[in-house]
C-alpha cells in the first residue's frame, strides 16, 4: 500500500537560509495539459530556483532538504521539488504548497488519490529525473511515465558496473564499440533502463540484467512480465555530456519538451 510522504514535525526556521514571506499565490493561470498520450517534457534548470522554492514545500521535503551534507545538493534538491510543485499546480490550479503525494512501494511519489479526485481538470502523471544541474519532469493525462537524465562519467563503465547492469547480449554489443563510444552509449542505455523501472514505479526492485533494451535503440517496445502491457521507450533530446530517455506504460503520442521561461516570468 503507498504510505504518506508527511514525516515527523519540524520545528520552524531549521534551514537558516528559508527565506520568510507570504505563501504564493493560487496561479490563476492554469497550463495546458497533455493530451491523452501525449508527454510534456520540462528541462529544469536546477541553479535557478522559483522564488520562494522553501516555502512550497512540505515538512517531508523540508526534512530531506536538511539531510543533505552539501548546501549545493540541498539547493538544487530545493529548486528541483520547487519547481515540480509549482509545474503540477499550475496544470492543476491548485497552490503548489497545497499539493499532497503519496509514495508507492517502491518509492515512486504520484499525486495522492484525493488530490487527483479534487483537481477539476482531471487526473495527472508525473516523474522527475535529477543529475547535477538539471533535472526532468515529465507529465503525462493518462499513462505511468519513466523518465532519466545521467550526467556521462567518464572511465564508465568499468567491468565491474557493466557486467552488473548489462544483459549479454548488451555487454557483446558495448564490447564492439570502439572505446571512445563506450560512456555515451552506455549511459544512453542505462538511462533507457532506468526510465523503464520508474515508469513501472520499481526502480532497482526491476533487476536491470533482466530489462533487455539493447545499447542503441532509439526507440523501441519493451515487454516485461511485470507489465500486462508494453513499454514505449525512446530517448530524448538533451544538452551536451548528458543521456535521457522517456518511456511509458502503454505507448505515448507527441512527446513535448517545455522550457520553464515563460513560467517563470509569470511568476515573477
Ligand atoms: C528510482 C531510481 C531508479 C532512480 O534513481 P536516480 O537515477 O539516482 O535518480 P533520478 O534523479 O533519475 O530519479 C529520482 C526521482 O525519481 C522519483 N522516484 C523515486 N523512486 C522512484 C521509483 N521507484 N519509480 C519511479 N520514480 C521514482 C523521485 O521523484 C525521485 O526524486 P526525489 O528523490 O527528488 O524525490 C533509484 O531507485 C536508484 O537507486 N537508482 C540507481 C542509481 C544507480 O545505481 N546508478 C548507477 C548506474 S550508472
């Protein structure tokens, strides 16, 4: 059963750097939402923030907030559920501060079923994906949607990493690569797989050996027993030294990607 996001009670002002101020507004703006099938695809930019990023989130985000070491990781934790609230609410018309998630088994968060019961314009499906300073949040009417962005690394993969997450045929094919290709089409190929355990909700309970996605598809049917129906996998446009890839549970239409620019100046 999804358990509750909410954690234990914080006290007030544990984050010195939580600036104060009036909740934002309702945005009396709402976006157009996907069209059944349809995916929109938001590039967020992580070291810029929506005003007031602290104040729309909740206890449970403001308690993992605490837990990270490094200010950079807490700030771009920050801006990414930021934007994640003010993005949801907006399609919804609801305040972003005023939205509940509820976490699935394996830790996907959905909005929690009143949220999607109450919200007039109908039911939505979303799923974030960090990696430095960027993240994607994909959005979705009717379908479970994965989605991933790696950073490449570089001197990835060694054996160890490769033989662990690789199925054999796909660990024959990276072998034949010349090396200067190996870490793009790796990190590719992993982030296709990861798209699929996050648009199933199972993450690493989805034994990555297991998923067969081949090392350079770029989009492909994927059927799984864990799934009644298929997955539709593709990989997406992103910047320079960076892999992503969407798939969803069924089949998706036109996938879309949206800048928070606009967004953005109407909030400001
Ligand atoms: C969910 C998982 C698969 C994604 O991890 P990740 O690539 O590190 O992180 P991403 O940025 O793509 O996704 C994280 C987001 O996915 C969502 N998420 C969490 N669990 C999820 C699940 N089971 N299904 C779908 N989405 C999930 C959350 O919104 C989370 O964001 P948050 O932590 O800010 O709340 C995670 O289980 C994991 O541990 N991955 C392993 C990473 C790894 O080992 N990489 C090495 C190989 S190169």
């Amino acid at each position: 059963m999804p358990s509750s996001l909410e954690l234990p009670q914080l006290e007030q002002n544990t984050l010195p750097h939580i600036q104060s101020g009036a909740p934002p507004a309702l945005q009396t703006q709402a976006l157009a939402r996907p069209l059944p099938r349809d995916v929109q695809v938001w590039e967020l930019h992580l070291d810029q923030p929506p005003p007031n990023a602290m104040q729309v989130l909740d206890r449970s985000e403001h308690a993992r907030a605490l837990r990270f070491v490094h200010d950079l990781h807490r700030n771009r934790y920050i801006a990414a559920h930021a934007w994640l609230r003010r993005i949801l609410g907006s399609y919804l018309q609801r305040a972003p501060q005023d939205l509940q998630f509820v976490i699935g088994p394996y830790g996907k968060p959905e909005l929690s079923q009143s949220e999607q019961a109450s919200a007039e314009t109908g039911p939505l499906h979303f799923n974030l994906s960090h990696s430095n300073d960027i993240a994607l949040l994909a959005v979705s009417t009717d379908m479970a949607i994965g989605v991933d962005i790696e950073a490449l690394r570089p001197g990835l993969p060694d054996a160890t990493l490769a033989t662990g997450v690789l199925t054999a045929a796909e660990l024959a094919e990276l072998e034949q690569l010349p090396a200067g290709q190996r870490t793009a089409v790796f990190f590719a190929c992993w982030a296709r797989k990861e798209a699929c355990m996050k648009a199933l909700g199972l993450g690493l309970a989805l034994e990555p050996r297991r998923l067969h996605v081949g090392m350079t598809v770029q989009r492909q049917q994927v059927h799984l027993q864990q799934s009644h129906v298929p997955l539709d996998l593709a990989r997406l446009p992103c910047r320079d030294g960076y892999a992503a890839a969407l798939a969803g549970v069924g089949g998706f239409g036109r996938v879309t990607l949206q800048s928070v620019g606009e967004l953005s100046r109407r909030l400001n």
